[in-house]
C-alpha cells in the first residue's frame, strides 16, 4: 500500500512541475512583446522629436506647431551668379592727369602760395621765384622803352625844323629810322617780358617807373589739388631737371593697383568693369574699368599687376587707401541656390541643407556648396530645384539632431 501510495504522490509532482513550466513558456514572449516597467512610456506618450536613424538613412526630425515658428521655408530656386576675382589693392592719383609745375626759367623760389591739398584752378599762381633770365629781359625793355622815347623826341626835334636851314632832309629821314628801329626793339623787349607770365598793365608800370620786378610768378598750368610741394623758400628751381617745386593732378579720376595671381590673368581683359570698396566708406562702391595689364609677374609671390581708373568725382578716395577689388571676369551664371542661412558647415567639414515635403518633418541632406553672393549659396550637389528647403533656422534643426536623448 505504501509503495501505490509512493508512486502516485511522485507522479502528481511531475506533473504539477510540468505545468509550471508550460505556463512560463507561454508568459516569457508575452512580455518580451508587450510588457513594461511600471514606470516606462509608450510611443504614444512621447512628444515629437529627433528620429533614430538607421545606418543608411538620412536623419531625420519632426517639430512640434511652436518649434516651426522658428523656422523658414522656400524652394530651391536660381540666382545669377557673378564671376569675379577679389583681390586688395591700393589708390593712387592717376598720374596721366598729373602736371610736374616746373618753373620755365631757372631761378631761386621767393615764395610759395598752395599747400599740399589745396585746390587750385587754371592759371592760379603756385609761387614766385627770382630769375636772372627775367631780371635781364626786364633791363632790356627798361632800355628799349628810354631808346624809343628818345628816338621819339628827335623825330619830333627833326620835323619841327624840317624845311629850315637848321635840319637836313637826310637827318630827317634818319631820325625816322631811329625811331622806327626803337619801336620794334620795344615791342620785342615787350614780347620777351610776356613770355615770363608778366601782363601788358605790369609791363607798363615798369616802364612808367623805370623799375624792374625780379618776381617771376609760376601758375597752374590745369584744376586740380595740390598733391606735392618742394617750394621752400630759397629753393633753387630749373625747367624740366630734378624735382617740381609743385605737383598738381585732376582728382575726378583715381588709379588703383592689385595684383592677382598668374592663373586668373587669363580672364582679365582690359575695359572690364572694376568695383571697389575702401574702408573708408564701406558702404560705397566706387566703379571704374581695367585701364593696364602690367608685362611681368612677381617671381616670389607669382602676382600679376593690373592698374584700373576709377571714377571719383567728389575727391573721396586718397591717394595710399587700401581698397577691396572686385574684377567680373564672365557674364552672369545662373545657378541652383538657396540662402546661405539654410547651409550648415557641420563638424566634420561638411556642408548640410534640411529639405521637407509637408512642412513638419525635417530630413538632413549632404550638399555641395559653391559660390556665394548677396546671402545666396550656390548649390552644385544635393539638392534638386523647387524641393522645399529651410531658408532660414538650419543651425537650429542641426543642433536638435546632435543633442542628446533625454532620460
């Protein structure tokens, strides 16, 4: 009895283990499917954020109706694109329209009446000097002046007594020879006085006074400013031979020199239009076009100058400015291109736009970048004309992807 008795209880605990197990079984993929933590969240629960992207998928996020009025979005549309060089250059005075006012006589500066800066006008006097060339010609006309008064007394002399014994036909005729003579010795003297920049009135009054004025004045041959001055008092002056006592240059026109380097010269050509900017003004564009390609290149910084005229009416840019040069090289390209606030550089170097279809969710795109303009990035790569991207709050969507999940 014992043993029957033995061999049921055991088979019952079998038994009972046995559905314990089955039970278990059946429980273990039930939660692995469907059970959570007491405290855990459904996706249901969880607000809009970040997706986790696959390997091969492009990142992707989904804002919220509050974190869309961040943000801006327009097609991908065309821009005309430019093609120019920069480059920086300096302003000079154009020295085509610049006069060296060198005296036309030799002689020692007496005074000197414009500073550098000045303006002048046409025939305004720049200085005095004292020549010896002047002084001689003024001695000579002092003295054809006395000859002609002279020979002018005794023609008078000589008519008053012609027909009388005391006067001969012949001294008559010579007295008017003398004084024929005298008068063009005058007027030569006269001549020569003029050509030193004296007036009829000043010749006169030496005359009258039987006084010379040593004063040679030297006037400004063009309008313009004052750009240089070496008229010291006492100064020793000659025509054409070392340096202008004065330098007067028109100043509507300016010159600027850049260099650009040997593998853009190619492109330019002279009369292609030339904006530039100084800061001075940074606000103003000056325009003007290529005016020279000098013949050589730098041999160390492998450059080549070009020389530009630029237009400057109002006298604003200085001689010695740094100024910004832009050269167009090409008409106008038109480009794919989108707002340069909707490319993002990110870490690693490269260049991101986020494109979207129904204005909710965002998708990260790789993109190749090249020129820029007026706030516009040309799109080589990436990106396909009338997509929606975002024009303006790119950096934001970046820096959402890139934070971390919170707890």
């Amino acid at each position: 009895m014992q043993k029957k008795i033995g061999t049921c209880t055991g088979g019952a605990v079998r038994a009972s283990i046995l559905k314990g197990l089955w039970l278990v079984l059946i429980a273990v993929p039930l939660c692995a499917g469907g059970c959570g933590s007491a405290h855990g969240d459904t996706a249901a629960d969880k607000p809009p954020a970040a997706a986790a992207a696959t390997k091969d998928a492009e990142p992707t996020v989904e804002l919220s109706a509050s974190q869309l009025e961040a943000l801006k979005v327009e097609p991908v549309g065309t821009y005309l694109f430019p093609v120019e060089n920069d480059t920086v250059g300096s302003i000079d005075f154009d020295e085509d329209l610049s006069v060296q006012v060198f005296p036309p006589y030799q002689g020692t500066i007496i005074d000197a009446f414009a500073e550098v800066g000045n303006n002048v006008n046409k025939g305004q006097p720049l200085y005095s000097i004292k020549s010896p060339d002047l002084i001689q010609a003024e001695s000579t006309l002092i003295g054809a002046a006395a000859t002609f008064d002279l020979n002018g007394k005794e023609l008078a002399r000589a008519k008053t007594l012609s027909g009388t014994n005391g006067v001969s036909v012949r001294e008559l005729e010579q007295a008017t020879s003398d004084q024929q003579t005298s008068e063009g010795a005058l007027k030569a003297a006269r001549d020569a006085v003029l050509v030193f920049g004296k007036t009829d009135s000043e010749i006169d009054q030496m005359i009258t006074s039987r006084k010379i004025d040593p004063a040679l004045i030297v006037r400004s041959p063009i309008s313009g400013k004052i750009t240089a001055r070496n008229a010291q008092p006492g100064f020793f002056a000659q025509p054409g031979s070392g340096t202008a006592p004065y330098s007067v240059a028109d100043v509507s026109k300016k010159w600027m020199l850049a260099s650009i380097v040997e593998a853009d010269i190619a492109h330019v050509r002279l009369g292609q239009p030339v904006e530039a900017k100084v800061p001075a003004y940074p606000d103003r564009v000056f325009k003007g076009t290529v005016s020279k390609i000098y013949s050589t290149s730098d041999p160390a910084t492998h450059r080549v100058t070009i020389r530009s005229e630029l237009a400057d009416p109002h006298d604003e840019l200085l001689s010695g400015m740094l100024a910004n040069f832009v050269i167009r090289v090409q008409a106008p390209a038109a480009a794919m291109a989108v707002p340069a606030n909707g490319v993002v550089r990110e870490g690693d170097g490269t260049m991101t736009a986020w494109v979207t279809t129904d204005r909710r969710r965002f998708t990260q795109r790789i993109v190749k970048t090249g020129l820029r303009r007026d706030g516009r990035v040309q799109i080589l790569a990436g990106l396909q004309r009338g997509e929606l991207v975002v024009s303006d709050g790119a950096v934001f969507l970046s820096n959402m992807l890139e934070a971390p999940p919170t707890e």
